[in-house]
C-alpha cells in the first residue's frame, strides 16, 4: 500500500515538472479578451498579453511556475493562482495594473479547467500538445461550432464559452 501511494506521488510529480501550456495563447487570449468586452475594459491588447504571462514565467521560474498549471480533484494550484491574481486586482488602484492582472488570472482559471490539466493518468505529452493545438485552431479561425477531441480529451465550443461564463462571475464577484 505505501508503494502504490509513494509511486503515485511520484507519478503527479513528474507530470507538474513537465513543461506545459494548458491552452495555446489564442485560447488564452481569447479567453482574456471576452472577459475585458464584459466588463468594457479599454485594455484588450494588454489583458491578452497579459494572460500569456504565466506561460512565459514558466520559462524563467522552471517547475516552481509549472505546476501552478494544473487542476487535480485533490489539489488544483491552477484556482489558488487565480484567486491570488483577482485579490491582486480587487485591491489595485491603477486601472491598466488591475487588468493586467485579470489577464494573468485568466490564464489560470482556464487551465483549471482544461482536460489536459485535469487528469494524471490518461493524458500523454503528445495529446496534450496537440489537443491543445487543435482548440487554438478553432478558436484563431473562429470556428462556430466545433469539438476537439483527441486521445480520449474531449473539449468543445459550450466548454469554452461556459469556461468564458464562469470566470467572468468570478471577477464580478471577486474585482468589482
């Protein structure tokens, strides 16, 4: 029984050590964008720049940044990362800051709820790249309606706007 918890324990280690991207940056900024519109921001091009920002740390930070990218059932640092960004924003005076921040939360909040983030067991390199790639498609090429699935990943249109729904309730309640 200490085995199997012990090469557990070691088995979601490795996968927060490596390195991630749980959307491509289209699907982030997309996702930062139709947060800004919501809330008729005047900063779309910094809050897409910045929902990039946390895959970018993830190249000077290392693994200390990579697993604030993941979302398990029993320990999701993706959503203690995006509260820690909107309180940052909540209590911010400077507008292009406080949005800037959202930006960043964004970024987490939908890695929280990415499939390729969720799941320790079923999730390979491959597929993970490559899922992820294929929602950025359809997300760069406005495609209406549309599903990536791939490898046993299933994410859809409804997903992301239901995503897009969620963390715009989160800001409400937790920025303004």
């Amino acid at each position: 029984m200490k085995f199997k918890k012990f090469s557990l324990f070691i088995l979601v280690l490795l996968v927060m050590l490596m390195p991630v991207s749980a959307f491509d940056w289209d699907t982030h900024e997309y996702v930062a964008e139709k947060t800004c519109e919501e809330f008729n921001c005047h900063y779309s091009e910094l809050v897409r720049s910045c929902s990039v920002l946390p895959d970018k740390m993830k190249e000077v930070y290392g693994s200390e940044e990579s697993d604030k990218h993941f979302c398990f059932s029993f320990y999701c640092p993706a959503k203690r990362a995006t509260k820690v960004w909107l309180e940052k924003a909540k209590f911010e005076n400077d507008e292009m800051k406080k949005w800037c921040y959202i930006g960043i939360a964004s970024h987490y909040f939908a890695d929280s709820r990415a499939p390729t983030h969720q799941s320790v067991f079923r999730v390979k390199v491959k597929c993970h790249g490559e899922s992820e790639t294929l929602v950025g498609e359809f997300v760069k090429n406005s495609t209406q309606s549309w599903n990536a699935n791939m490898c046993g990943i299933n994410f859809s249109d409804v997903d992301l706007h239901e995503l897009i729904f969620d963390y715009k309730i989160i800001v409400k309640e937790t920025v303004f």
